[in-house]
C-alpha cells in the first residue's frame, strides 16, 4: 500500500510516502514560507524523490487535530481535495496520537501535548506499544488540572510540553520525565502508520465526515455564541 500522508497541526509541516508501512521518503520543517505553499512543495518533493505520481498512490492519511485550526483545516481540505480528484481512500487520525508515536514501546504513559494558547494545552495519554492506545480522551485544558489528574510516572512530548516544562517539573518532580528535543515535533511518517492500519483494517474516513477535530470553538463560533446569548 502506497500512502502519502499529511500533518499540519501545528506551525512544523510534515508530509511522508510510505510503502507496505516502510518509510520512502518524508519533509519535515518548521516555520519557512506560508503553510500552503509548504505543504503543496512538500507533497511535490516527497512524490518526486519516492517516483510516484499521486495517481499511482492507493491512499491518503491526515492528522484532523486537535491543533491550530487554520493548519488542521487546511491539511484536512488539502487531502480531502486529493481524494476526490484521484478517487482513493482517506484515513484521518489524531495528530496526538501520532505525536504519541514518536515514542513506541515506552515503559510509561506518553502525554503528547500541543501548546493551544489562552494558558491551556491540548492533551492526551497514551500507551505506547506499537500503536497508541488512549488512556484517556483528547481534550483541551489549563496544564495545572491535567498535571492534578495523572498519576505515576509519565512521559511528556510536544511544544506544550517544552512551554510548560517547569510547571510540569514542579509539579510532579521526578515523575515527569520528558522526550529528547527531535521527538517534540510531530511526525507524517509516525501519522502513516496509523493511516495504514486503519486503511487495512476498513476503517476509512468518508470523505463527508472528513472534518478538523477543534475540541473547542473557533474564535468565530464563540464570538456568535456572545451575540446568540446577548
């Protein structure tokens, strides 16, 4: 299974081809041009050095969030776009759970966490053998009423992680242990695996339901909840 797969969830770009779950080639930056002109030169490089075309792919995966809304919408409608014009199968997944998966056969909890600003982070826990499993649902949160919640030792990664490092040390102490600084960004290559299995195992996201997963209300929508409440 020829995979191409996309992450856009937060301000790094990632976009990896994979074949039968074997890496072929990926990109990786941080920061640079705009999003879209990264992703579309991504897609192009990644194609060009693995010589395929993206008709000759059989599938597509997707990072759906949570994350920075305008990154999640605009991998998500990019390879929403890709689906329709090539008529191949899409598998959309949680960008913490693949952020989690920079981590595999970790002896703790992994608590991916992306920075969502406002003093809150995007969270998850996750056992981590050779795919993710969730302890515990994707939410949004202050740091302080997440670190109050976990208990044992566990394993932080991510930018929020980075950004709330030493209010997680001074809180849990020697029961945080953090990631080496290459694996706090996340991953399409890490993403593809999760696209694959679900993709093998017939679980697919029609393209209808192939939606960002926010969590919590754009800017947008709570200004309308203001007015509708006024």
């Amino acid at each position: 299974m020829k995979l191409l797969t996309v992450d856009t969830s937060t301000s790094a770009c990632s976009v990896a081809l994979t074949r039968d779950g074997r890496l072929v080639a990926e990109h990786l930056v941080d920061g640079g041009r705009t999003l879209t002109e990264r992703l579309l030169g991504a897609i192009e490089s990644v194609l060009a050095d693995g010589g395929l075309d993206v008709a000759g792919l059989d599938g597509f995966g997707v990072a759906l969030g949570p994350g920075a809304f305008t990154g999640v919408r605009i991998g998500a409608a990019t390879v929403k776009g890709l689906a329709i014009a090539t008529g191949k199968p899409v598998a959309g997944f949680s960008s913490l759970a693949m952020l989690a998966l920079n981590l595999p056969f970790s002896s703790f909890p992994v608590c991916p966490l992306f920075d969502a600003r406002k003093n809150e982070v995007y969270a998850g826990l996750y056992r981590c053998e050779a795919a993710p499993e969730p302890l515990m649902t994707d939410r949004v949160l202050p740091p302080q009423q997440l670190l109050a919640e976990l208990e044992g030792t566990v394993i932080f990664v991510g930018d929020g992680a980075l950004r709330y490092r030493e209010l997680i040390e001074a809180t849990l102490g020697d029961r945080a242990i953090f990631a080496p600084s290459h694996c706090h960004l996340p991953r399409a290559g890490a993403g593809a695996l999760l696209a694959q299995k679900l993709l093998m195992s017939g679980e697919g996201t029609p393209l209808a339901l192939l939606n960002p997963t926010y969590i919590r209300p754009s800017e947008a929508e709570l200004a309308k909840i203001r007015r509708e409440t006024l």
